[in-house]
C-alpha cells in the first residue's frame, strides 16, 4: 500500500469527487472515495494567490497499489487540469 498526496488549484471538492467517481470509484463519505484497489480522501481549503485573490485548493491523499495509483492519479490530473484552467 502507498499514499500519495497531489493539489489542485481551481476545482471544487465536489467536483473532485465527481470525476473519482466517474473514474471507477464510489463516494463513501464527504471526503472519500473508494475504488476498490484504491482509496482517495479529500480536503479543500482556500489559499490566497496574489494581494488580493483566493481560490479553492482540493488536497487528494491516494492511497492503493502503486500499479493502481499510476493511472488514476495520471487520469484524475488531466480532468482536474481541465477543469481548473
């Protein structure tokens, strides 16, 4: 089992939680989803960029079978960096 922690600037959480699902996995709470050979739990928070502007950060701590882990994170990211810019 391996943990990865990624940030992504931009989405929401639900939104976050969406494409997890939409990736295979199922919503097991506010913050988790579960794919069966992986584990993904989620935090957002709002951070400052610049004087004067903020935006949400969603915090997604992966956890599974590195083998697993590669493709999800790889396919969750191009989602997630659509969706953010």
């Amino acid at each position: 089992m391996e943990a990865r922690e990624r940030r992504y600037r931009g989405i929401s959480k639900r939104a976050a939680i969406g494409y997890l699902v939409g990736l295979g996995g199922e919503q097991v709470d506010e913050g988790t989803v579960d794919g069966g050979d992986w584990t993904a739990s989620l935090s957002a928070t709002k951070v400052g960029v610049g004087p004067t502007l903020q935006l949400t950060e969603v915090a997604v701590e992966f956890e599974g079978d590195p083998e697993a882990l590669d493709p999800l994170i790889e396919d969750f990211s191009r989602k997630a960096m659509r969706a953010g810019g």
